[in-house]
C-alpha cells in the first residue's frame, strides 16, 4: 500500500506539472475559435501535448495496482481495470483540454500565444520544448519520487496520529 500511496503521488506530481505546463477561451465565437486554434498549435509545438499524453499514457498507478491486487485478479478482472482506466484517463485529457484556453486566456493574449508559437519554431524553442520533457521525466519525477519518499513516514506518523483521536 505504501507503493501506491508514493506512486499516486507521483501521479499527482506529474499532473501538477502539466497543468503548469498547460493552461484558456474569449466570448466572442471567432476569436475564441482563433485563439483555440492558436492555443492547440502552442500546446503541440511546445510539446506540452506530448508530455500531458505520455502522463497519461504512464501506466504506473495501474501496474502499482496489479502489483498490490494481481494475485487477487483474474485476467478478465486486469482487462476490465485496464479498459476503465483508459476511459477514466481518457475523460480527464478531455475534460483538460476543455478548461485550458479558458486558464490560458486569463495569461496570454493570442499575440502572446502567436509569439511563443514563433519562439518554439526556432532551434532554441524546440530545444527548450524537449528539454523540458526530458527534464520532467529523466530529472524532476525521480527527484520528487525521493523527496515524497523522504516525507512520507512524517506523514504517515501524523495521519495514523490524526485517526486515532
């Protein structure tokens, strides 16, 4: 359990991160399907989509699950789990990609996104766009899995203390 509990963390770290990464939407129809358009284009050359898809594509909290509850699960039980965890992960990137051009909105302008777009075409936007994939998977996920680790008796020892009141 105490796997599980460290790897939902990550999991959690890890949307944290994307949603930094990520974030939308204007009443007018036109600029708002404009700025989308803009937006989406941002979220792909940046490869923020790439790294919201490889999140969620991240299998960790289901194999976490297998290694806690396998034994326990027939194989018929693992393909059901792993369908509805694809739906629910599925749901999520969607109902995400609903809500970013309204976060984005609130700090980019559609120049400012036209802008970033033009960065992130040059030799040092698409460097910086698969550096900070890399960084986040090679770098600051074991870093935040040590950490979490780190803190996570102190916890432990103050929730159980917390329930026993």
């Amino acid at each position: 359990m105490k796997k599980c509990k460290i790897l939902s963390a990550v999991c959690l770290f890890r949307a944290f991160v994307c949603a930094v990464l990520f974030a939308g939407l204007s009443a007018n129809a036109l600029v708002a399907d404009e700025y989308q358009d803009a937006l989406m284009r941002f979220l792909n050359i940046s490869q923020a989509n790439a790294a919201l898809n490889q999140m969620l594509n991240d299998k960790q909290a289901l194999n976490a699950l297998y290694a806690e509850y396998g034994n326990k699960l027939s194989k018929a039980q693992k393909t059901q789990i792993a369908q509805a965890y694809n739906e629910y992960m599925s749901g999520a990137y969607n109902d995400m990609l609903a809500v970013l051009p309204n976060i984005y909105k609130k700090y980019l302008s559609l120049s400012d996104l036209e802008e970033l777009i033009k960065f992130y075409q040059t030799p040092l936007g698409r460097k910086l766009a698969k550096m900070q994939v890399a960084m986040v998977n090679e770098d600051l996920t074991p870093l935040m899995i040590q950490i979490l680790q780190k803190h996570l008796p102190i916890f432990q020892q103050k929730f159980q203390a917390i329930l026993q009141q």
